[in-house]
C-alpha cells in the first residue's frame, strides 16, 4: 500500500480512503529545554543538564543529557569545542614561515648552519 500526504489530507491507493491527517500531539522537548534554562537563567543559576532533566522529569517530560546540551549549545549557553586558547604571548609548536625566513636570517649571519647551531647551543647552557 503506498500513501501519499497531500496538503492536510492521507491519500492512499485505494479509492475513497482520503482522510484527514491526525494532529500533532505531544510536547515541543526542545521549547521546553529552552524555557526551563531561561528560567534558570533569570533566577542567576548556570543551566546544567542534570539540573534540567530533573526539572522536566517532574513535569513527565523524558529528555536525555545530550538533547539537552545541544539545545543549550544552540542557544549559546554551553561553550563549543574549540581551540585550547594559547597563553599570552606564547605560540603554538608549528614553524611558520616567517620564522624559517628569520632563521635563514640568522644561517646567513653566522656564515653556515653548523656555525649558528654551534652558536644556539652555547646560549641554552647559558639559558639553563
């Protein structure tokens, strides 16, 4: 049997079985992560998950941690996954290409690179 939805109506393959569609019944889980975070949030508490899905299982409202962490993600509440932030001043380990150019630099003023590499190790035992 094939079935067809046109509009607000079920139309199946046999003739005269057209009817209308059943309503939607249930409750927006989604709408109601956002109204018990916004809640919380008013009240000056931090949304935590736990904290939620307890709130809506009071109000029989079955949800999982992380249906309700992509809500709170989505409404800007939960930080994303990102980049770990680098410290002031500090770099990552990657060799960008203005160093390499600043150590070519560096190559050419000491007339070669052993003479440069002899020069660097010199100043990490003074360093240390």
């Amino acid at each position: 049997m094939y079935v067809y939805i046109m509009s607000d109506f079920m139309v199946s393959n046999f003739p005269g079985a057209i009817e209308p569609m059943a309503e939607k019944k249930g409750v927006n889980k989604s709408e109601e992560i956002r109204k018990v975070a916004k809640s919380m949030q008013d009240k000056g508490e931090k949304p935590r998950p736990v904290v939620i899905i307890a709130a809506l299982k009071k109000q029989g409202i079955v949800v999982s941690s992380p249906q309700v962490s992509m809500v709170l993600k989505r409404m800007g509440l939960r930080p994303s996954r990102g980049r770990k932030a680098v410290a002031a001043g500090g770099r990552s380990g990657a060799i960008s290409v203005e160093d390499l150019l600043a150590a070519k630099k560096l190559v050419n003023h000491f007339g070669g690179t052993a003479r440069a590499l002899a020069a660097l190790e010199a100043l990490q035992k003074f360093e240390s």
